[in-house]
C-alpha cells in the first residue's frame, strides 16, 4: 500500500534584511475571532511600526506558550530576567482634537 500521507516539504521565503526588526513597544488587542498584536521601536521623541500580526486565538496561544517555553529555558541557562520599571509619567500617542 502506498504511503497515503507523503510528507510535505514547504519553502519558507524570508524576505526581511539581516533577519529581523528590533521592537522595544508592543501593543495587542483581540475580538472574537483574531489576536492583532503591532510591534515597534520607540526612541523618543519619534517611533516606527516594525511589524504588524494577525491569527487566529489558538495559534495566539500557541505563540504564547513557545514563549513561555523559551523563556524558561532562556532564565534556566543565563538567571532570572528582571522585569522593567513601569514608565512613570503620561506615555502614548495622543489626537489632536
């Protein structure tokens, strides 16, 4: 009998120089059906978007999980992270209204 489920080998295109963008700013909202989480890098008085995500809630939670995983991995091999301190102060972007 035939191998009924070949494998499948899928090319993955990476078309980003030099492998990636430095993101230090996060924002991340959901509805019902999907998880929208923007990256960028602030450095005052300006910032940039650097990416931009969408999925779906499972694989939200899968991503959040592989990071979990990393990041226990990463504190076993080099010590604790300590977490920042919460900006003091107003911070954001405002309208001109």
């Amino acid at each position: 009998m035939a191998n009924e489920n070949p494998q499948q080998q899928i090319q993955i295109q990476d078309p980003i120089p030099g492998g990636g963008e430095y993101s230090n700013w996060a924002h991340i909202a959901h509805n019902k059906e999907e998880f929208r989480m923007t990256f960028g890098n602030v450095m005052a008085p300006a910032g940039r978007v650097t990416a931009k995500l969408v999925t779906t809630p499972s694989h939200f939670k899968s991503i959040v999980n592989a990071m979990m995983e990393n990041l226990k991995m990463y504190e076993k091999a080099f010590g604790a992270i300590a977490e920042s301190k919460p900006v003091e102060g107003e911070i954001g972007f405002k309208s001109k209204d």
